[in-house]
C-alpha cells in the first residue's frame, strides 16, 4: 500500500531567514491569501492540519515554521500552526515567525489578532522586535495596506522600540500617496516627535504635501521657513510641492519667487522637477524662467527634451517670440533630432496672429516641412482674417506639393461659408472631387459647411435640402449647423420643417443649441401644440441639451392659453427636477396660472420662494396675488414677504397697502398689520377711512368677511403634491419666522 505524501513538504535546504524579507511580499502573493480567520476552537483537526504538525513534530525549528506558514494561503490553518508551535515546551517563538505570522493576518484584515500577537511579541521581548517592526510597516506600505502598517507603528510606540526614520517616512508617503488622509499622516509626525524620532527632508517634505493637499499653504509655508530650525534643509521636491500649490492657488507670482529662490540657493533640481514645473510656468508666460531652467538642465547632462522644448515653443509663439521659436527649432534640428509637428503649427500659428504670413511660408519652406498639419494651420489663418483668396491660392500649392488631407479642404470650405460665399464653396468643392491627386470624398463636415453658408445668406429651403441629401447619405452633421438651420426655419415659419431636423438630431444623440430649442418651442406652442412642445423639450434636456428660462416660460403661458393649470403644475415638478433656475416671468405666469385656479396656498409657496431669491414681481402680479389672498384669508401667508418687499423696494401702493392691513386684522395677525401700518406712515401715506375705523376697534365685531362662504364652497384642491419638496420646505420655513 502506497503512503500518502505529506501536503507540507520541507526542502533539505532551507534559507535561514534572518530579517522578515519584506521584498518577498508582493500584490500578487497577497491576493492568495483566503479571507480572515475564523473561530473553530471546538472544530475537529483538518488533514491539512495533521499534515503540518506531523512535519514539525519533531524538528520544530523556527526556520521550519517560517516555510510551513508562507506555504499555505488559508490563514485560518496557517494561525492554527503557530499557536500549536508557541505551546510547545522545547520551542521558542522569535520576532521573525511572529512578523511572518502578522504580516499574514494583516493582509486579509484581521487587526483583532494582529494586535495580540503584537502584545505577544513585545512582552516576551524577543531579539530583533525593532527590525521586524521596521520590515512589518515597510512590507505593508509596499502592498498598500497603510491601516495595518499604523497598528503596528502605534504599537511599537506604546512599547517604546522606536522604529527608523525612513520606517516612517514610508507609512507618512503612504498616506499621503493615498489622499484624504492627513489626520493619520498628522498622527504619525506627532508620534515622531514624542519618540524622539527626528524628521529628515522627506518626512517634511511629505507634511508640507499633506498641507497643501487640504489648503493649508500658509502652514505649508510657515513648516518650510522652519526647515533649518530642524537641521533640514529643502531639496529639489520641496520647491516642486510648493511651487505646484502656489501655482494651483493662483499665486503664479509667488510660485516664480520661489523658484528663484531655489536657483539662488544653487539647488539642483531633480529630473521630474523639470517634467513637473516647466508646463505650468509656460501655462503662465513666464518663459523666461523656463529658458533658464532647461540651460541648468542642459549643463547638468540631461538629453535635449522634446516634450519640454514644446512646451516652451508653445509658450514663446503665444507670447509673440517668434524668432526665439524658430531659433529653438534650428536648435533641436541641429542636434540631429526631429522637431514634433506641433512645433510647426505653434510657430506658423504665432507668425499669422502677427500677420506675418510670407514669413510663415518662408518658414514651411525653408524647414521643408513635409507634415500635412502646419500647413493647414497655415491656412487656417488666412481664412480667420478673411483672405480667402490668398488662401485659395495657397491650398492649390498644397495641392500640387500633395500636403492636403480632407481638413485642407474643409477649411477653406468652412472659412468661405461663413462668409455666405457659399458659390465659391462650391466651386472649392469641385476641385476637391475632381483633383487627381485627391480621394477625398465630401463628408459631414462639408455638409454641415454647406448648410451654415445657405443659413448665413438666410437661403434656408437650400440649407433644408442639402439637410436631407446628407441624411439620405447617411452622414454625421455638426449640432451647431443644424441648430442654425432649426432656428432660420421658424424664423420663416417653416415649423413642421424645424421639426423634422430636430427629431433628426435627437435620434443621433446630438445636441441643440438653447436659442434654437427655444425658438422651436416657441413655434410649436404658437401652433397650438403645447404638449408636443413639452415632449420635445423633454427628449433635448435628456440628450444633454440645456433650455433656458424663455422656452419655460413659452411653454407655461401656452398652458395658461389652453386653460390647463393642472398641467401647469406637472410641468413646474418635471422642471424643479431638473434642476432648472426659475425667473422672474416664470415666476410670474405661475402665480397667475394658480391664482386663476384658486390654488392659492401653492401660489404663495411660489411667492414667497420668488422673494427669497431676490425677484421682484410684477406690479399685475402683486395685485392680483393680494387681491386672491384676502379674499381667501390666506394674506398671512405672505406678510414677510410683503413686508420684504415694501421695506425694500416700496413697490405696495397705498391703495394695497390699505388691502394688506385690513386683511391681516380681520385674519387676526394684528401685529403685522400694525407693522404695515407703521411702514405706510414712514412713507408719509395715510391709512383709508375704512381701515382707521378698523384699527381703532370699530370694525365688524364678528369680522365676516362678504366673501368667506363663497371660497369655502371652494374647497380645498388637493393637487399641491405635484409641487417639488423644495418649495413646500421653503413654504415651512416661512411658517415658522
């Protein structure tokens, strides 16, 4: 009968592990590891646990332990053999098997036991505890595993072995690297400074980071001015960290000095530095710093960068340098490397912004340029000053030379219909088709070319129909161009045709312009359509179209039109859902919907909300909002705001002044009404006989009003629900002042 082999096998020659080689530790290895342990004190031995005792059993020796742990990825199995080994008599645990054992269990998460065997680790005092604690946190931060390396880190401190500085500057670096953790990255430095520990560059230039990562830049800064108090002096990172926020904060200035500070102080900057801070100093024209830094660049061996030479050509084309552009450009050829294409276009793009285009040809040519794109820059310049016809002569050569692609082409196109000079689009168009050195075929973009020059010239049944030639083609048009399309055919009335391009527009998924959606609506609701124009608003806002206070409104007044308030309602929800901002109008031609429904607890909600937001309504507005309230002895719903408004804007009359007061007093608000009183007696108004006699407590002593039965056969309409929660919040919030 053949012996089973034993799953835990030893080799003959084990490696003595003298450190916890936390190298060994990778993302890979950890994610082996089966989940945490679980209590199975009462569970029967496994096989796989008989199986490692029976290889122990008697040649238990640390280094024999370290190989049967690391051999298993159940952690459950593998804690279950080192708690068998620490109850042997003849065996002795050491700092190496506890960190093994540790570093397991903190890679699935369990801190319960990681802590005991911790506290396990440290009463028995066993030799080498401050270099396993050092490989723990390090073996940790490398697997990204920060929360565990801080357990250990506090548990060393409570125990007074005080790990190395770079120990800590790796748990600092892996909390800053994580974002979002600066209390811990905090905690750590103060245990720093209790234990002794003494901070080095890195560990200040990490809690410099940490600063500016939450907007702390004048601590920031404050921590650097101290740098030399504590024997550290900044390098090249610590300029990097702070010259970036300074730069992010938008105090490029200040960001400038800095970086002078640190040439003065002859810092050699490390090759990221150059990576890191060149793109952000020509982001602000200061390109003569950057000039600066590429000669010590230069000078301290570095190859000659493209990726940092464009940077500063951008920025000297931009800044109308362009003879040190090109200066730079002879440069890079010089030293055998081939400048990149966008160098081309920035110094061709800088010579036409100055109106130097001979000298941008000359440039092309002398550089025997054989990139397709600077030349296209090239032409685009000429059509963006409108000098189609040097333009036109232009892409001819281009032609010849066989530097065109189909881009060539639609500028000139483009340049030209947006002039109106759709004829000689055409004529440009033809050559295109016909040029033997030329496959090009006319696309969308042409198309959409075409169609904005028939717009521009307001030939809009052309533009339709180059609109439906495309669609027959199947082709991709710009959103822009058939915008303008839409908007130029309810411009002629030619609604049903707007239509037609928009439903074809929001079948591509494409975008509407506002002006072109509104003008749209209000074309359909002038049809009578109001509900198809709430459809199609609807599909444009789900696209990703926006709509803007004069297509709500459009709509709203066509609902008020057709008589159809509740649907006013609905669509105030379908908009507060959105997000949409109300206006002033908007505003208004509600009140007036729900006044004229009697629904005039919702009205006030809308009021009051208007107020709130600093609209001043309507003088028809007010008086017919007033006028409604009183007669349903609803006006206490509204005195802040009515009081807002007169104390601000004196916009009451006396006349509604008068209305107010007496309506208070009968609603039984008395000291608001005397408030109003008081307002109209600052502005030098007088009070009416009618509200006198009622202040002064002659009034009607059960203070009917004439037309309380009349809004209580009203009712009370139920439909307010429709209303966003956010109004009726609003309408709580005044309740309660």
């Amino acid at each position: 009968m053949t012996a089973k082999s034993p799953i835990f096998v030893i080799r003959r020659h084990l490696p003595i592990w003298v450190s916890l080689n936390y190298r060994s530790y990778t993302i890979a290895s950890a994610a082996l590891v089966q989940g945490p342990p679980k209590d199975d004190k009462d569970a029967p031995d496994s096989a796989e646990f008989v199986s490692a005792v029976q290889v122990l059993k008697n040649r238990l020796h640390p280094d024999r332990l370290v190989h049967v742990l690391d051999s298993t990825s159940d952690v459950t199995l593998a804690l279950k053999v080192f708690k068998w080994a620490s109850r042997q008599k003849r065996f002795q645990q050491t700092a190496e098997t506890y960190g093994h054992m540790i570093f397991k269990l903190g890679m699935v998460g369990d801190h319960e036991e990681m802590e005991v065997l911790l506290n396990e680790m440290v009463n028995l005092q066993l030799q080498n505890i401050e270099q396993t604690f050092d490989y723990l946190i390090h073996a940790f931060c490398k697997n990204y595993r920060p929360v565990e390396a801080l357990q250990v880190f506090k548990i060393s401190n409570l125990a007074k072995h005080r790990v190395s500085v770079s120990t800590c500057n790796a748990l600092l670096d892996a909390f800053a690297s994580q974002g979002g953790n600066f209390c811990s990255l905090m905690f750590v430095y103060k245990e720093m400074v209790k234990a002794g520990i003494l901070p080095d560059v890195e560990t200040l230039n990490h809690l410099i980071k940490g600063l500016c990562d939450i907007g702390c830049l004048d601590l920031a800064l404050t921590q650097f001015h101290r740098m030399d108090k504590k024997q550290c002096f900044p390098n090249s990172q610590t300029f990097e960290i702070l010259i970036k926020a300074l730069y992010t904060s938008e105090q490029a200035d200040k960001a400038v000095e800095l970086l002078n500070q640190m040439l003065d102080l002859q810092i050699s900057p490390h090759f990221d530095f150059y990576n890191s801070i060149i793109p952000l100093l020509c982001s602000i024209n200061r390109f003569k710093e950057v000039i600066k830094l590429l000669r010590i660049r230069e000078d301290a061996g570095g190859n000659l960068d493209l990726h940092l030479y464009s940077y500063l050509i951008n920025c000297l084309s931009a800044n109308q340098q362009i003879e040190s552009a090109v200066e730079l450009i002879r440069k890079i050829t010089n030293s055998g490397l081939a400048p990149l294409t966008n160098m081309y276009m920035d110094i061709v793009d800088g010579f036409c912004n100055i109106g130097k285009f001979t000298e941008a040809m000359s440039f092309l040519d002398e550089g025997r340029v054989l990139e397709i794109e600077p030349y296209n820059t090239l032409l685009k310049g000429f059509c963006d000053v409108s000098r189609y016809q040097e333009a036109t002569v232009y892409l001819k050569k281009m032609a010849e030379g066989g530097l065109t692609n189909v881009l060539s082409w639609y500028i000139l196109i483009k340049g030209l219909c947006e002039e109106g000079l759709v004829r000689k689009a055409f004529q440009v168009m033809g050559r295109m088709i016909i040029s033997s050195s030329s496959s090009f075929v006319v696309d969308g973009t042409i198309y959409s070319a075409i169609i904005t020059g028939y717009c521009k010239i307001g030939a809009y049944e052309n533009a339709l129909s180059i609109f439906r030639l495309s669609c027959l083609y199947d082709l991709s048009l710009d959103s822009e161009s058939c915008s303008q399309l839409i908007e130029g055919l309810c411009v002629v009335k030619k609604i049903q045709e707007s239509a037609e391009v928009f439903y074809h527009i929001i079948g591509k998924g494409d975008l509407l312009t506002s002006n072109a959606l509104s003008e749209l609506i209000q074309g359909i609701c002038h049809n009578g359509k109001v509900q198809e124009a709430i459809k199609m608003r609807s599909l444009a806002v789900f696209n990703g179209s926006s709509s803007n206070s004069v297509t709500i409104s459009t709509i709203l007044l066509g609902l008020l039109d057709l008589n159809k308030e509740k649907d006013i309602l609905t669509f105030l929800s379908q908009i507060l859902v959105e997000g949409c901002a109300l206006d002033v109008k908007t505003y208004c031609i509600l009140i007036h919907g729900l006044c004229s429904k009697f629904m005039m607890r919702e009205a006030a909600i809308l009021f009051n909300q208007m107020v709130h937001e600093s609209f001043i309504p309507n003088s028809e507005t007010l008086e017919l909002l007033v006028v409604r309230l009183a007669s349903c002895s609803q006006l206490h719903l509204v005195m802040h705001s009515l009081d807002s408004l007169i104390k601000k804007c004196g916009l009451l009359s006396p006349t509604m002044c008068n209305a107010v007061i007496y309506s208070l007093m009968k609603e039984g608000h008395k000291h608001e009404a005397r408030n109003f009183l008081d307002t109209m007696l600052d502005k030098g108004w007088v009070p009416d006989a009618e509200t006198h006699v009622l202040l002064v407590g002659n009034n009607n002593k059960d203070g009917r009003n004439e037309n309380d039965d009349v809004f209580k056969a009203l009712g009370d309409d139920k439909v307010s629900k429709i209303l966003a929660e956010g109004l009726e919040d609003f309408d709580n919030h005044m309740a309660l002042r």
